[in-house]
C-alpha cells in the first residue's frame, strides 16, 4: 500500500493509457473471441456452436487459397523486403557527396508517406496498357503492351514489388541511423590492420546492424498475415484468385456476406499463426539476447 502511495503520480500518469487499451484493444479482442464460438446475430440471441465456426473455415477451401497467397506475397515481402533495405543503406553509406545522399534518401521515403489508394492509383497509371510510362517505354523499343494488372502471372510480383518499393526507404533510415551509431574506433582499428573497405563492411558493419536486423525482421513478420490495404486497392475481379489474402477473406466474410462468427473464427487464426511464427522466430533469432 505504501509503494502505492508512493508511486500514485505514476499511476495516475499511466490509466489513461491502460483504459484506452483496455476499452479499444483488450474487449474488442475478448468480445471477437466470444463471437468466434456463436452464431451471432444483430438480433435476438447468439447461439453457442462452439467450435463450428473454426470447422466451417478449416473445411473452406476458399480459406485455404487465400493462406496459401498469403504465404507467398507475405514471405516475399518478408525475405526481400528484409534484405533490399540493408543493401541500400550500406550503398548509400559509400556515398560521398552529402547533398546527393540526403535527396537519394528523401526521394525514397516520400512513398512510406503515401496511403496504399495513393500509391495503388501511382502504379496502376504507370503499369497502365494505355498510356502507361511502362508501356510506353515497351513500344519505344518495339515490344506490346502488357496489361499487368490482367494477367495471373504478374499478380504476386506486382504486390510483392510495390510493398518494397512503398517501405524501403523508412527501413533504410533504421539501417542508416544504426550504422551512423557505430564507433568509429572500430574503423580505425581495421584500417591500421590494413582492412580493405570490403573488409570493413563485412566485419564491422554488417555485424554491428544484427540488433536491427533483428528487430526489422520480426517487426515484418508481424505483418506477414495481416496484408489488407494493399490487395483492397490494387485487386480486381480478374487477379482476385491470385492475390486474394487471409485479411481479404474476413472482410468479405463479416463485411460482405455478414457472417461475423466465420470471419472472427479466421482472424482468430491470424493471430494465433502470428504468436506462433513470432515466438518461433524469437527463439531462432535469440532476440532477447544481448549483442
């Protein structure tokens, strides 16, 4: 009781924050889960089914579908997404001249800054058939158009593309800002040991950017299941099949068709496969180990 007095200011400093997560996180998250074992209704009472609604997703293969694109545009967003960063941050490192540096970064963090109806609108003109710059630059060198946005094959690259190109340059200033942080005692070290830069930047630098490697990749990972804005905007009936996610499924399950216990029973599956893939990646990573 006394520790409470003592810290009261503490407290009371912090409830505002506990309650908003309280009253806009943890109930809506508890009620979900609530609705997830019923057949829910607007009106009149809500049947307790148990797991059915788990059942009825597991035994859709539309589900399954939309997992398996899932996987696909989310792992690879998460594995090039991850590594492309790190490449531009060490070559932009290499560059001398500050005034470049400095537009070459501005000029690749402006799209992180733009909504996905923004960047959806910008790539949808450009890959356009008619008129599109792509396209155009194609019939300058004597080829046809292609209509990206129609054809199967180009629907995975396209959003797995356009997600890295959106993000690469806020992950770029993470990788940036920690390779600033380095201790420039460790470059004179090498240097009076006769280290090429290769060297350098192979032993020192790489090594030195594991703590944010770390945290970036799982950050990532945390958004592999959870992709909706992108598809939402950049889909359309015909590459539905091929770009449909798990995010896609709920919302036209509990949105469209108005079936809230089959859709909260599937976003219930995201976040447990994301604890399980975050935990397994925890482990893998060492991530609460020191440096």
């Amino acid at each position: 009781m006394n520790i409470f007095k003592k810290h009261m200011t503490l407290y009371l400093m912090i409830a505002p924050v506990a309650i908003y997560f309280l009253l806009f996180a943890y109930y809506p998250l508890a009620r979900g889960l609530m609705i997830s074992f019923q057949e829910f209704r607007i009106i009149g009472d809500n049947t307790y089914i148990g797991l059915q609604n788990y059942i009825t997703v597991l035994s859709d293969p539309v589900f399954w579908r939309v997992l398996v694109n899932t996987l696909l545009i989310g792992g690879g967003i998460l594995l090039i997404g991850f590594s492309f960063p790190i490449l531009v941050a060490i070559s932009l490192n290499e560059v001398l001249k500050v005034s470049f540096k400095k537009f070459t970064q501005m000029v690749i963090y402006l799209p992180h800054l733009f909504s996905w109806v923004i960047i959806g609108g910008i790539w949808i003109y450009l890959l356009s058939p008619d008129g599109g710059l792509v396209n155009e630059i194609i019939k300058v060198f004597g080829g046809e158009p292609i209509h990206f946005f129609t054809q199967e094959k180009y629907a995975k690259p396209l959003m797995v593309f356009t997600a890295i190109w959106k993000d690469v340059g806020f992950l770029c200033i993470l990788y940036l800002a920690a390779i600033v942080g380095i201790s420039p005692t460790l470059y004179e070290a090498a240097k009076i040991d006769g280290a090429t830069r290769w060297q350098e930047i192979r032993h020192i630098l790489i090594p030195q950017l594991y703590p944010t490697m770390k945290v970036v990749f799982l950050l990532n990972l945390l958004g592999v299941l959870k992709i909706f804005d992108q598809i939402f905007i950049m889909r359309n009936p015909t590459i539905a099949r091929e770009v449909d996610v798990l995010m896609v499924y709920t919302y036209e399950k509990g949105i469209l068709e108005f079936d809230m216990g089959v859709a909260t029973a599937a976003s219930f599956f995201v976040i447990f496969a994301t604890l399980i893939l975050t935990l397994i990646a925890r482990k893998l990573l060492r991530f609460d180990e020191e440096a």
